[in-house]
C-alpha cells in the first residue's frame, strides 16, 4: 500500500478550521501511515545529520524543530483516539506502535552526527548573538538529548534504546489494562437498592444501565462522575463496600489485565535507566529539569503536608465515628465509609448538602462561565460551531477569536463518559501554536468523564466536576494563549511542577461571586444560586480536607518513594504496603491512585516522579491568586495582563522561576497553599 503524506486525511488536513477529516480517517490507515511517516522523517533527520555545511541555527536546530511535521500529525490524531474513542484495532496498533516509536525516537537522540551538529552550536552559543528564546531552546535540545543517552558509548546507547522500547511497549499495557477493568465492571441495581440517592445520580445511574442494555434498572460504574456520588450517599454499605474494593482494585485482578508484573517491570527498567544516564534514582533523573530539581525538595515539600493532613484526619474520623455511632452502627469508620459520613458530618456542621448545589451547575453554564473568566481576564472570545464532525458525535467545535474578531486557534470538548475512553480528566493538544515559519494556530481539546443525563435533560456537574472543568479549561487556555517562536516551548512545554499553575490557577473563578451572580443559576427556575447556599458552601470549602490531603499526598509518597531507590522492589504492591504503614496511612482511607491503576505514574511517562507537582503547582496558585485578591478586583486588568503575558503566554521561553517572579515579584511560601486547603 502506497501512503502519500501529501494527500492523506491523516497528514495533510483538510477539514474545517485546519482540522483533520475526521469523517475520512480509517482505522486500519494507522498503521501503513505511520511506517511511511516514520521513514520520513528518518531521512530528513538524515539530512539534518549529514549536511556538511557548517551548523547554524537555521540549518540544525531550527530544521530539527520543523522535521516530522507528517508523523506529529498521524501521532496527534492516533494518541487522542487511543485515550477519547479506543477500539480493539486502535489498541492493537498502540501496542505495535508505542515500541516502533521509542526505537525511532532513542535513535534519533543518540544519532552522533546529529548530536555533534548540536554540541557545535551550544559550545558556540555565546558567538551566535541569539535572542532569549532562541538560546533557552538550543541550551534545553543540547540538555535534553545528554538526557537521552547522546555522550553514550555505543553498548549503553543500545541498551537504553531497548529499555526505552520496553517501557512504551510496558506504558501502554497498563492504560489498556486499566481501561478494561474500568469498562468492564457494573453493578446493576434495582429500585429497591436505591436509599439515600438523590435525583441526580438516579437518573445518571439509570442512563448508564440504559447504555448497556438494562434499560429501566440503574448501574454503578467505575467512572468517578457515579462511583464517588454513589458511595457518598448511598445507604447501603454492602453496595458501597463492593464498588469501593471493584475501584481500588483496577489493575489487581489476576489474569490478562493485572498491572503487577508490569510495575515491577516498569520501576526495574527506569531504576536501570537512571544508572546508564549517571544518576542515583530515577527521581534525580527526571526531577533536574524541574523546579524542584532534586528529590530532598519534593520531601521538603511533602512531609510537613502529610503530618499535618494526618492530624487534621484524625480528628475529622472522630467526627464521622460520632454520626455513625448516632445512627446506631457500631462498626469502625471503613474506607467505604468515609465519603457517606462526610457527607452527613457536612450537613450537620453547616446544613449544606452538597447536592443543593447541583441544579445551580448546569454543564452549558459552567461552559459559559468557563468562557466568560477567559473573555474577562484575557480579552478573547468563543464561538461554537455546528456541524463540525470530530472524533465522535459528543465532541463540540469553539472557534477561539482575538479582541480584534481574527481566530487565534479551535478549542474542542469532549466532555461525557464512555466505554471507550480512559478515565479522568485532560488537556492536549493537535496542533501547538507558534511563529516559526509562518507560524501555526493551536487547536486544543478538553476531554471529561461527567455523567450523561437522560436524552432532554441538563447533564448537572458537582462543585468538584464543575472545578476540573475549569482546571482542564485553564490547561487549554495555556495553549490557546501562547505567543511564541519555537515550537518546542509553546503552549504546556513546561517544566512538569510549572505545567499545573495555570490550570490550577483558573479554578479559583469558579467561585467568584459575580461569576456566581451570572451563572449558578437553577436549572428550572432560573434564579441565582442563592446568596445563603454560597456562605455555607464558602463555609464547608475546607471540610474534609484532612480526607483531600491525606488521599492526594498518599499518591505523590508513594511515587517518590519507587522512584528514589536505586534498584526497583521485587514486589511493588507490598512495598506499597509497607512504605503506607511506615507512614501511618490511616485504614478508613484510600490513596486517591493506587499503584496498579497509577496512571500518571505508569500509563507512560508523564507523572513518574511528577505527581507532587500538583501541590508545587498549588503552592503558585494559592500565592498568585492572591495577587488578584489584593487588588479588590478579581478581573485586576493590570495583574490579568501580567498573569497572560508570564503565565499563560510565555509556554516555556524561560525558566519558570523567572516568569513567576516576573508575574507576582517574588517567590512563594507553601504557607498559602496550607491555608487554602485548611491545614495550615
């Protein structure tokens, strides 16, 4: 089969908006596209490789940056298919294809000729007269190839390469497995099992057994959007202590789908890994180009949170233990327990029910007032297009419109859960904005798991869903707002502990009162969200964070504590164990990821090491909010103007401890972040 890349829908497209053709991709092209794309760009990093010219900006670096633009397209499209609309097909070619890319991808970076053009340029780049950008971008490829094994001698090149493949090949199998625990597990219920659950989660419940063939009966899925509701306020704690261990136990079930061996694998592989490139652990490997920069700063960071998310558990149990002594339960307050307590404990403190808030959180608002903060702070504009075909039918097309009224990029949302997505929450990309030879427009997706409502009802988010789609929101705008020349620093291209801030950042306008004021408004009636429901929810925001903080820094120890040690354990999931007891982790709750569904961690690369980087990012967040609140003005023009051209504009261009100090003046304490989550 000939595959011209000119031409083909997966390379060259040619859809409204400069998206692909979605209508014109075939599964079965995946594979014939990407051996032809690979093979492209083999031979213009040959090119690149074998010029005999002297090395300039424009003919490495630059020409380096620019090659395999018909593999970034093929990637771009396939990757968003493998998390958003997966199918056997596309699984089998991950599987076939996520090796076949580390291999091409170890031999580009350790390519001798190509890094020797590189060398060249960085030991000349104080004679090169190079603009800020432009030298941040050669000194970061220079690093970055080092990283990847380029001053290698020729057996440890060869053999981090096949540890790169395995653990693509390894990357991959764990988010299938976890994907089919997820999809494949329910709990079908009957009217009668239904006491305690209010309206919402009935109907979302029953629109999920609908969708598998159990019409008039309601399911318990593994999808956050129902399991969480559902053993928050179900009575029955039979049903909540079966949908609890279905949950906590992905990746754990024995036979095809258990993720032990490939985390013993995985950690065996990085720990060898680090010891080829030089470096004590894993976790000093991938933590030097991050703020943090050494593994003894995330322990800085974390230990103090956990002592005191400890202490703060401990006297909310008492509390859960006093309502359900109350209700004549004599039993200890279990991990399947604590949620349906909380909630109650919740109402009792501050007569509010966190279901209150859900007929005020209809998506659609939620959505506009997401779009609303953006116009506000930034100046930019949305318009939804029709008719536009995506991925799949769910998926909604924004134009993204300047002041001026021209479009700087396309936002696409793909926000109700499926069989055939992973789990959770994220942001990507298909195509990162730049300047670079002619330059190129973002165009950015948000993917959702929240529960589909019955056909002609407003699907309803809950505070914490309503808050990740502004997370997500912020994420995309990062990418939407970028303003620069490479293309290797646009958008999200950030330090891993950095990336989080303008996501996280964004959530704090949810709760503005004038965001509020517009949009909470009661899906029948109309009205604002009234102004006493706002006190007790302002009220309550700090409850349960003992519960939050313990479940979050639970995860991010965890994963420090695998990647620190210079030789992998021979038994993960008891050194798990152990490590939690060591901890003191408390019985009644659960670490928000366990290792055998980690999928930050172990779905690939991305978090290994990484996942504190939501409270180093919290740290940022908490203190630049507060830049905002000391002007009296959440929509400051002044800070708003600071905020996009440091935060949300400058993609990585410079280190993001400059862009921070350049946005608020300083540095941060994590005493904010403490007091904003209620631990202080």
């Amino acid at each position: 089969m000939t595959i011209d890349l000119g031409t083909h829908p997966l390379t060259r497209w040619t859809g409204p908006f400069d998206l692909p053709a979605f209508g014109s991709v075939q599964d079965q092209d995946f594979e014939p596209v990407f051996e032809a794309a690979l093979r492209a760009h083999e031979a213009e990093i040959e090119a690149i490789a074998g010029n005999s010219e002297t090395p300039t900006i424009a003919n490495t670096l630059q020409a380096l940056e620019l090659s395999g633009d018909a593999l970034d397209r093929a990637s771009a499209v396939f990757w968003m298919l493998a998390g958003a609309h997966t199918n056997e097909r596309i699984q089998g070619v991950e599987r076939a294809i996520s090796p076949r890319m580390a291999r091409h991808f170890s031999a580009i970076s350790m390519n001798p000729r190509l890094f020797s053009r590189i060398d060249d340029l960085f030991n000349r780049r104080d004679e090169l007269d190079l603009d800020p950008e432009t030298r941040r971008v050669l000194e970061k490829t220079w690093r970055r190839y080092v990283r990847s094994g380029a001053k290698l001698g020729d057996e440890d090149k060869a053999a981090l390469a096949k540890i790169n493949e395995e653990l693509a090949s390894l990357g991959a199998s764990f988010g299938q497995n976890v994907l089919a625990d997820e999809s494949s597990w329910v709990m079908f219920l009957d009217a009668g099992d239904l006491d305690g659950l209010p309206d919402f989660l009935k109907a979302a419940m029953a629109e999920a057994a609908s969708s598998r063939g159990e019409a008039g009966r309601y399911a318990v899925t593994l999808s956050r959007s129902i399991y969480e509701p559902f053993t928050t306020f179900s009575e029955r704690r039979d049903l909540r202590e079966k949908a609890f261990r279905a949950f906590t136990m992905r990746g754990q079930n024995g036979g095809a789908t258990d993720n032990s061996e490939v985390v013993r694998r995985t950690l065996e592989l990085r720990a060898e890994k680090a010891r080829l490139l030089g470096y004590e652990s894993y976790a000093a490997l991938k933590l030097e180009e991050t703020m943090a920069k050494t593994p003894a700063a995330v322990q800085a960071l974390l230990e103090p949170v956990w002592q005191k998310a400890l202490e703060k558990a401990a006297v909310d149990q008492e509390g859960l233990e006093a309502i359900a002594s109350g209700e004549g339960h004599n039993h200890p307050i279990a991990a399947w327990d604590w949620r349906h307590y909380a909630e109650k404990l919740r109402a009792q403190r501050f007569a509010f029910d966190e279901a209150e808030l859900k007929p005020y959180l209809q998506l659609e608002n939620v959505i506009a007032a997401c779009f609303d903060v953006a116009t506000k702070l930034f100046g930019i504009g949305f318009r939804e297009q029709k008719g536009v075909t995506a991925w799949h039918p769910d998926v909604r097309t924004f134009a993204v419109l300047d002041g001026d009224g021209t479009q700087r990029g396309t936002f696409l949302a793909d926000y109700f859960n499926r069989p055939t997505k992973r789990s959770g929450a994220w942001m990507s990309a298909l195509q990162s904005g730049y300047k670079m030879d002619g330059g190129s427009k973002p165009i950015i997706y948000n993917v959702m798991n929240f529960a589909r409502p019955p056909e002609g009802e407003a699907a309803l988010l809950s505070l914490d869903e309503a808050r990740t789609l502004f997370h997500e929101f912020g994420h995309a705008l990062h990418g939407l707002l970028t303003d620069v020349t490479w293309p290797s620093v646009a958008g999200t291209a950030v330090s891993r502990d950095f990336v989080e801030l303008p996501s996280q950042l964004y959530e704090h306008w949810l709760t503005v009162p004038q965001v509020l004021e517009k949009h909470a408004r009661h899906r029948q009636t109309g009205e604002p969200m009234p102004q006493a429901l706002i006190e007790k929810m302002e009220a309550a925001k700090t409850f349960n964070a003992g519960f939050a903080t313990v479940e979050f820094t639970s995860s991010a120890l965890i994963d420090m504590a695998y990647h620190q040690l210079s030789k992998a354990p021979e038994d993960p999931l008891a050194f798990e164990a152990d490590t939690l007891e060591a901890l003191d982790m408390p019985e009644a709750i659960a670490m928000r990821h366990r290792t055998p569904h980690f999928q930050h961690v172990f779905a690939g690369d991305g978090y290994s090491a990484g996942y504190y980087s939501y409270m180093w990012s919290e740290v940022l967040d908490a203190d630049a909010f507060a830049a905002f609140e000391e002007t009296g003005d959440p929509f400051d023009p002044e800070t708003a103007a600071k905020l996009r051209e440091f935060i949300y504009s400058a993609g990585g261009t410079q280190e993001p401890e400059t862009l921070y100090t350049a946005f608020r003046g300083r540095m941060p304490s994590a005493d904010a972040m403490m007091a904003k989550r209620g631990i202080a």
